[in-house]
C-alpha cells in the first residue's frame, strides 16, 4: 500500500499533520494504536505558561527566553507567531471552535478551582482575563447525586478566595437511574450520552433555572455533548444564568469530542485513518525510510514519500523505559536520555522530573536521528520530541500543533 | 497545656504497630483500663513495611531454634484466631543449582526438632506443584509456611482492643516520659492534628515502639542497645507464585518470594542503618539490582513480571545487655523490664520478635503489666478470634443475600479485607455502592465506614484500610475520588488538596525506585491529570 505521506500517531501531532497535509491535496494515511491524550483533555490548549517557575503573559515572546534546543526554537520565533495565528482557523474548519490570543495568556478555572494561564480555549469553557477576579459573586455549583468525579468542594474553596459565595446543590435525574445502579458506570462519558439523546437536557435545565433563583452564576460539570455537539449551546441556551462548565475526572467529554471531529475532518479530506494498528518496524535504504510494518498489515508493507513520527511520550509508549535504558521503540532513533535509571528522577513528585525532557532527537529541520545521521524522509513531531518539559512549562498542546504544522509545511515545500 | 486528662490508666502503650495492637488488646481483655498512642497512623512502622510471611519457622530451624519453635506455635494459633488475615498457602524452601544439597537434610532435621511439619519433595513433583519454581531446581522440602496481611491484623487488634474498651490515639506522637522519683507515671505527648501537647497518666506504661523504643526508652532516661537493620522489598504486580517460596540454605539476602492477594513480595536486604536514618526509608538502585536479580532465581518469571513498587522498612534488632559491641544480636522477642533493670518502675519495653509473632509478645508483656498490677488474669488470646474471623458469624452472607443473589465485587474485596466486619459496611444503595476505586473494588460504603470506625484521618490513612489507589492504575483517578468523599467527611478542602498531593508524593516514593516500563508511563500520565489539568501543587492550597 503505497501513500505521499504515512503519520504513526493518531493524537493531536498525527491529526494536526494529517489535516494540513490532506488539506493541501496529500495522499495521506495515518496509523494510530490506541488512545491519546486528547482524551484527557482540559478543553485548554497551552504554548507557553511558565518559564522557569514563573508564570508568562504573552507567550509568544517569552519563547525567545528558551534554550535552543527546545523544540520551539526549532520552529523558530517567525514561524511560530504565523503558525500560531492560523492555529483558531484550522481548527475551526474541523469544527472546534476555540478562542484566544498567542500574545496574551488568558486564564482558566481548573477542577481544583485554581486559575491556570492558557493559550486557546474550547467553546465548552470560560476564559478569565485575569488570574485574581471572578467576574460573578454569589455562585450556584450542581452536581449530579452519585457523581464522584466532581469535586464541588475544592472548587468552592477555590472560588472563596476569590470572593465568591457558592452553595452546592445535588440534582437527581431519573435518567441516570440505569447507570447509577452499576457501581462503576457513573462517569461522565456515561452521563453525557444520556444528555446526548436529548431528552433529559429540558428537565435538568429546569431544575437547575429553579435552584439558581438569586444566584450570578451557575458552575456545572463539563458533561455536555459527546456526540453530538450541539447538546453544549443547547445547555447555555437553556440556562438562564450565566453558565460555567468546568472539566470532570477524565476521560474528558470536549476531548473525545475534539478527538473524533479532528478524526472526521482528517476523514473527510480523503485521509485514510487505521484504528488500533500498532506500527512494528522500519525499512531502511540509504538513509531514508522506505516502508513500515504494522501489526494488522502483517505482511502488506505501508509505503510513503514521507513519514512522520507523533507517537506521543511515555504514556502513549512513543518512547519506552526499562532499567537500564530509554529508547524509541519503532525505528531505534536517537533519543535523548540514554542515562542512569537513578537520574532520571528527582525524589520530590512536584519537581521538574528529568524524565519529562526526554524525547526522540532531530536536526533543526525535524528529521529523525540514527547513530547521528539524520533520516531524510522521517521527521518527527508532538510530544515524542524531547527537549521540553512541557507539563512544567505548559507547552503541551502547542508544542504538538505547531511542530506538526511546521513539519507539514517542510514537506509541503 | 491541656490539664483535662487527669483520669490514670492502668496502662499506656505507646506504638500503633502490631506489638501495641496486640498488647492493647490482651490488656483490654484482661479487664485493664488502656490508652494506646501512636505518633502517625496504626502500621506505619516495620509493620507496615515487611514481607507478611507467616513463618512456619522452617527459615529459623538451623541458626535459631528457639524462634523456630515460637514461630510455629504462633503460625498454628494464627491460622485459627486471625483467618481473615492469613492466606494458606504453605511454603517450599528450594535447593537450586548454585546450594549445597547437603543442607536439606540438616534443615529437616532441625525442623522435626522444633516441631514442623516438613514434605520433602521431589523435583519434578515440585514444578507440578509450584509451576513458577525455577525449573531447575535440585531439591524442595514442602512446610507449612502462610502469608498474613499485616494492616488487617493490626487493624482488627485495634478494633478488638476497642471493643474491650481500650482507648486508641492516633497522631498522637510521646515526646517525653514523665518520671517521679524513679516511677514512670505518665507521657507527655504532642498531638499533631492539633498542634498541642498533651499529658496522660499511667500506672503502667509499655514501650512498643519498634525500633523507636529505643528513642522512647532514652525519654525515660534509659538506654536500649538496638540496632536498625533495613530490608528493602519489591512489589510485583501480580501473583506468580502460589505457595511462598524459600531457599534451602542459611537466610541471606533477597531469598523469600511471598505471594499475597493478587501479588507477590521479593525480599529482603539486609543492612545496618544509622540510628538517625530510620525515618528516611529508601529503596537504592543497588538494592533493587540484588532483589531481581535473586528473585529471578527462585521464579524466573519475575524478569518479566511489572514492578509496582519498593518500600523498606527496619528490623527492631536488639543488643544482648551484656554485649556492648553488639555482636550478639538477638532475633527473638525482647521484653524489659526496667525495674529490674534499670531501677525505674512503671515502664516496660518490648520489642524484637516479628510480626507473626506479636501475639506471644503482647502475651508475655501482658503477663509481666498484670504481674506488676497484681491482676490475675488469664491470657485468653490464643483462643478467642479475632473482630472479623469469628467462624459462627454467617451474617455477611445472610445480610447480602438478602439483597444480592451474588455479591458484588466491591462486597466481595471487602469481604476479603475486613472478613466479617465487612457486615458494617452499607450496601444496597447505589450511593453506597459506587465504586470509588475500580482496581481494587472499594466502594463509598466502605470509604465511609473506615472514616467513621477505623481512625482514618487523611488519604494514606484509608489507603492502609481499604487499598484505595493500591491497585495497578497507582491511584490516579480513585485518589481524586476519595479526597473528594474525605473533603465532605472530615477535611477543609484546603487540606484535602495538600493530603492529595501528599498521597502523590508518598505513591512516588515507592514507585521512582523502579520507575521504568509501565510504571513510569503511568506516573507520566498521573502527572498531567494532576498538575496539568487540575493544576494541584504541593503548595498551592
Ligand atoms: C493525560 C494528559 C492530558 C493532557 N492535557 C493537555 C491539555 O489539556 N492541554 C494541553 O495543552 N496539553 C495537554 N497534554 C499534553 C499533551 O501531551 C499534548 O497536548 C498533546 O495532546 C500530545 O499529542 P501527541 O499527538 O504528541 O501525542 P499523543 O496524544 O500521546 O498521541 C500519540 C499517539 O500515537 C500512538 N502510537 C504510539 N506508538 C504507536 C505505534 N507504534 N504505532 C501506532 N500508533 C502509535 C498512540 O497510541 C497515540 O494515539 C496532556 C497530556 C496528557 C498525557
Ligand atoms: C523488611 C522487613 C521484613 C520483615 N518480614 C517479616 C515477615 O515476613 N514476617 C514477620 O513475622 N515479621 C517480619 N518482619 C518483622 C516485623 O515487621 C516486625 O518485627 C514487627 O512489625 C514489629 O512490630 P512493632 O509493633 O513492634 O513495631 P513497629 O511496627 O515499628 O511499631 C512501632 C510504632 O511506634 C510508633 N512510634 C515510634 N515513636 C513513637 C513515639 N514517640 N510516640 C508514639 N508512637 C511512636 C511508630 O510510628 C510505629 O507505628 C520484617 C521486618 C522488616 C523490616
């Protein structure tokens, strides 16, 4: 099976390549083996929160402060501040809407009701234009009974610093009678489908609009429209008061949401999407990557002009630790990190964890590296890179869409 | 100062590992009035850090007959007062390539002397038997070795101790030992969920604080020659072996594989601690080179089998009182009276001995406390079962059924855990019922119940009672849960925010020894939900 371009890594890096390249006419395919971490999503896209410990207001100009062999450097500032302004749009025309300013962080309210700076963020959620004021005073926060994982109490000592009165108040909906009876089917996944056929939606809104007599704001659990996209305006519409959705325990409803539409634009370009497959191994000649093997193509080599490599870090198993050694499990490529197992980690949970920065090495144009040589058709992008910790820095998402669609257009080119 | 304590016990104990649990429980039993103080939680001591292998004795046969023989003794009583907490399992002592054979014969005969009950096996009936043994082992003697759950017995000590009308303090840590005139009458403590010092009285008081005795003993102005000695132990994430599995040859490093529940412990080291280093438990690199690499002997699939964790813990080793070089250790239970020996009266120590053994221990420190108190009293102990294995106590399956036609899986792991007690625990409402932790099948009814009886005061609390976030997910997402259900109970959220992190930071603790493969994946991923995406910092709350 031959393809221009084969991306391994169906997570925001794949799909993110995947769509560009599609969009601009390439024969693409994408191999993904299981979830990513979108599905864990906070409905908030970061490129620059922190640096050194310290929180950054306009991103895009605190990049300049990284150290060069951070994958933003690699990018480089003139291409970030373009790609970053197109980053709204394309996501837009896969019918996500997203809001916010590469030049100026904006805020979010976290499950722990602490005010975290962020980039872009999803229709779902409130952006706050600052860090110390809640635009409301007396808040109403409904949870569903028998929903563990919403934590009306962090967020109510979250919002009390703030100056907020809350009260909370717990709604019982017949329609979660099925799911509640099985002890461990109460998540919000669960919930949201039921919010999804429709039918509960005008009961539960009426419940909320009556306990909300006398309150500014009515904070709920982002459990709203899985499937079907509309359930979220349809909620703000039929709440009354201004309405807060803050993310639950994960696995996150915007995010598989997010997921699937990114899935279905990649789709709908003509992209060709395997689901579940695991890319096993390389084939080499003369330093370029000529085909792979995947575990439900057995013998069927894929072949491509161009590969990309967005498998993700650890927790996707982009990049595989044992005792003794880190390394890229596909293809063998550089890594960096190949140290001692008693320096990969710092005893303290909340420190800058050394096994954070690692990732697979590439030249400045994002090529894959062998025993140094660079693969001259195998980039890489998205959180495989090392380079960065981007959980410290609050690099996450921005570091997957604008490597990817950097390395897109380096295969445009 | 508050002077509201003026009541005097009969007796205080101080130390909530098993030893306190257990004397706690024969004082209260034998009608004295008690107070036990722990300075943390119950079993956070070498209790809660050992390899909860019920010995049969089999390992003490040739180098110590006399723990040997009290160790079979106490594993037989066990098996009958303490079921719920024992696993039977039996165990084998193997010879593999590398031992002498010689040894066997020797090993049996010093077992027949101190009265267990050995098989010796041949190798190929072993394998059937064994099926993980390394397959080319030369020789297995079969005895009857267990495994025991070392919170759960503390625990239902505790409970029975209470039953008995024993008073139990928890986070209550002694900071001196109050002395008049050459009598131990009382402690001072410092209570540190309030941040206040407090006093209470005693005609008796017992230093069961483990290797801390030592310490304690010096806040009464005597000394205890002890010696820590830290073990360090791997946890793997299933169960690979059935039966425990031994080497037949003189104890030494890393040789005992214990399987428990659904997973099985390799251990231990073995290696003399400075006295300032015992509360700074950790697991070396080294260490956890010389567990695999031995354990691999005894089962090779361990080289294989995912790692959950390493934890350390230390031997409370004790001098002979004659041997100031400490060359003469002893392995066997250690009781002091410090009258006798040191002139101070009202005070006494034990210590030494081991887990399985707590229960001789807390007999003889009994007998000697009602000695002093001129109470003649019977030791009723050994037969009287525990809170949560009395064999005629059917009502957990009556009462469920009653509701279930089979029970659920969260009824079935708390049957597991708290035995009969588990009956107290609320089912049949689907609040109760919703599962906090999927992995280890741990409902709300069962969070609330250990909030509400079992002293639980913060995550790692309930973690030691209900396995909250034991399980192979690590506590990611059930830790969030019961911080959740612990905020509406008994926490200030703020707090329940820093008990989260804490919980984090004492799950890496284990974890970051052997962080690689999927371990490190999932701490990877715990990372994100947590600082990523709810923004929890240690000290942000
Ligand atoms: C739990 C979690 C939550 C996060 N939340 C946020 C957030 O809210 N905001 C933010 O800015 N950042 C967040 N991040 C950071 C995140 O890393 C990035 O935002 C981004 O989503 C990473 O995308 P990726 O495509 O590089 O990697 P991943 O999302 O990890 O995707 C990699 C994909 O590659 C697949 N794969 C791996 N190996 C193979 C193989 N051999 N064959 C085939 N497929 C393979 C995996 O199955 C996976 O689907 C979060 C990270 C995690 C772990
Ligand atoms: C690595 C290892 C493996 C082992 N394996 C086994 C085994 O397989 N089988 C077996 O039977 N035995 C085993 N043992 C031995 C067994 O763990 C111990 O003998 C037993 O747990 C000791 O219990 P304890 O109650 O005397 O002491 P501890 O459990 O240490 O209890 C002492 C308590 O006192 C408290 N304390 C300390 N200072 C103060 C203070 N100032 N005020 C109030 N409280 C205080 C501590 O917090 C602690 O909870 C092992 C030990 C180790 C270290």
């Amino acid at each position: 099976m031959k393809f221009d371009n084969i991306i391994i890594g169906g997570g925001l890096s794949g799909l993110t390549c995947g769509i560009k390249l599609a969009e601009l006419g390439k024969k693409c395919a994408i191999v993904s083996s299981g979830q990513s971490a979108i599905h864990f999503f906070s409905g908030s896209l970061d490129l620059l929160g922190k640096v050194n410990g310290e929180e950054v207001s306009n991103p895009l100009e605190s990049i300049k402060t990284l150290a060069d062999n951070h994958p933003y450097q690699r990018v480089g500032i003139d291409n970030m501040t373009r790609l970053a302004d197109e980053v709204p749009q394309f996501l837009d025309r896969a019918g996500l809407k997203f809001s916010g300013n590469a030049n100026q962080n904006h805020f979010v309210l976290t499950p722990m009701g602490v005010m975290k700076p962020t980039w872009l963020t999803i229709e779902d959620f409130t952006r706050f234009e600052t860090k110390d004021s809640f635009p409301w005073k007396k808040a109403l926060i409904i949870n569903f009974s028998g929903f563990l994982d919403f934590h009306t109490l962090f967020i109510k000592d979250g919002l009390k610093k703030l100056d907020v009165t809350t009260q909370i108040k717990n709604v019982s909906m017949k329609q979660f009678e099925a799911i509640r009876k099985n002890p461990s089917e109460m998540r919000s996944t669960n919930i949201a489908k039921v919010f999804d056929n429709g039918d509960a939606l005008d009961e539960f809104a009426q419940k909320a609009n009556d306990l909300s007599e006398g309150f500014d704001v009515v904070i709920l659990p982002a459990v709203f429209g899985l499937l079907n996209k509309q359930i979220v305006s349809e909620i703000k519409a039929k709440i009354l008061k201004p309405l807060v959705l803050l993310p639950a325990v994960p696995p996150s409803v915007p995010g598989i949401r997010s997921q699937i539409l990114l899935r279905k634009r990649f789709q709908a370009l003509g992209g060709t999407y395997f689901l579940g497959d695991n890319v096993e191994e390389g084939f080499f000649e003369n330093n370029r990557l000529v085909a792979i093997a995947t575990n439900n193509h057995g013998d069927i080599k894929l072949k491509a002009d161009q590969f990309i490599l967005a498998s993700g870090s650890f927790y996707s198993k982009g990049i595989v630790a044992t005792r003794d050694k880190v390394y890229e499990p596909i293809f063998g490529l550089d890594v960096n990190g190949e140290t001692n197992g008693s320096e990969w980690k710092d005893e303290k949970f909340f420190n800058d964890q050394p096994y954070m920065h690692f990732g697979v090495k590439t030249d400045s144009q994002f090529h894959a590296m062998i025993n140094g040589e660079p693969v001259e058709n195998l980039f890489v992008a998205g959180s495989v890179l090392g380079g960065a910790n981007a959980l410290k820095e609050g690099s996450g998402a921005g570091i997957s869409l604008l490597t990817s669609l950097h390395v897109a257009e380096q295969i445009l080119k | 100062m508050n002077k509201n304590n003026s009541k005097e016990y009969d007796v205080i104990i101080i130390g909530g590992g098993v030893t306190g649990a257990g004397t706690a429980r024969d004082c209260a039993m034998r009608g004295l009035s008690v107070l036990l103080v722990e300075r943390h939680d119950f079993a956070t001591g070498a209790t809660g850090r050992n390899h909860g292998l019920l010995h049969s004795g089999a390992r003490y046969a040739v180098t110590d007959p006399e723990s040997a023989s009290e160790c079979i003794k106490e594993n037989m009583t066990l098996r009958r007062i303490a079921n719920h907490c024992v696993e039977e399992n039996n165990g084998l002592f193997v010879t593999l390539p590398e031992d002498d054979l010689a040894f066997q014969s020797q090993f049996v005969d010093a077992c027949k002397t101190a009265g267990i009950g050995t098989e010796i096996l041949d190798p190929d009936f072993a394998r059937r038997l064994e099926p993980s043994v390394n397959p080319n082992l030369k020789g297995a003697v079969k005895v009857p070795d267990g495994s025991v759950d070392p919170f759960r017995l503390t625990m239902s000590n505790m409970l029975d101790a209470k039953i008995h009308g024993a008073e139990l303090l928890t986070q209550h840590e002694v900071t001196d030992v109050i002395c008049e005139q050459n009598r131990a009458i009382g402690v001072e403590l410092f209570n540190h969920a309030k941040n206040e010092k407090v006093k209470y009285y005693a005609k008796i008081i017992v230093n069961a604080g483990g290797i801390w005795g030592h310490h304690i003993a010096s806040l009464a102005g005597i000394n205890i020659n002890m010696f820590p000695a830290k073990g360090s132990l791997l946890i793997f994430g299933h169960r690979v072996n059935k039966m425990v599995l031994n080497r037949c040859r003189k104890p030494a490093n890393a040789d005992i594989l214990v399987p428990g529940d659904t997973i099985c412990l390799i251990g231990t080291t073995s290696e003399r601690v400075p006295y300032d280093q015992i509360d700074n438990m950790f697991v070396s690199q080294a260490d956890v080179d010389v567990l695999i690499r031995e354990g691999v002997k005894l089962s090779p699939s361990l080289a294989t089998t995912r790692i959950l964790r390493a934890y350390a813990g230390v031997r409370p080793l004790v001098a002979a009182d004659n041997d100031p070089t400490g060359r003469n250790i002893s392995r066997g239970i250690v009781l002091l009276d410090h009258q006798e020996r040191d002139g101070l009266s009202g005070f006494i120590t034990i210590t030494g001995g081991k887990l399985m053994t707590y229960r001789l221990m807390a007999e003889e420190a009994t007998n000697l406390v009602c000695k002093k108190l001129a109470v003649d009293k019977q030791c009723e102990t050994a037969e009287k079962a525990l809170p949560g294995s009395e064999k005629s106590d059917l009502s957990l399956d009556n009462a469920t059924d009653k509701i279930y036609s089979g029970m659920s899986i969260a009824q079935k792991s708390a049957k597991d855990r708290h035995g009969t007690l588990a009956k107290n625990i609320a089912v049949g409402d689907s609040n109760d019922d919703s599962l906090v932790c999927e992995c280890e099948g741990v409902s709300i009814g069962e969070v609330k119940y250990a909030i509400k009886e079992l002293h639980v005061n913060n995550l790692i609390d309930l973690r030691r009672r209900t396995r909250v976030g034991m399980g192979t997910c690590q506590g990611e997402l059930c830790a969030c849960r019961a911080a959740g259900l612990l905020c509406e109970s008994l926490e200030e959220p703020g707090e329940a925010k820093d008990d989260l992190a804490n919980f984090l930071q004492e799950r890496w603790k284990g974890m970051s020894p052997i962080a690689w493969g999927d371990t490190i994946n999932e701490v990877q991923f715990t990372s994100w939900i947590y600082e990523g995406i709810y923004g929890l910092k240690p000290d942000n709350n």
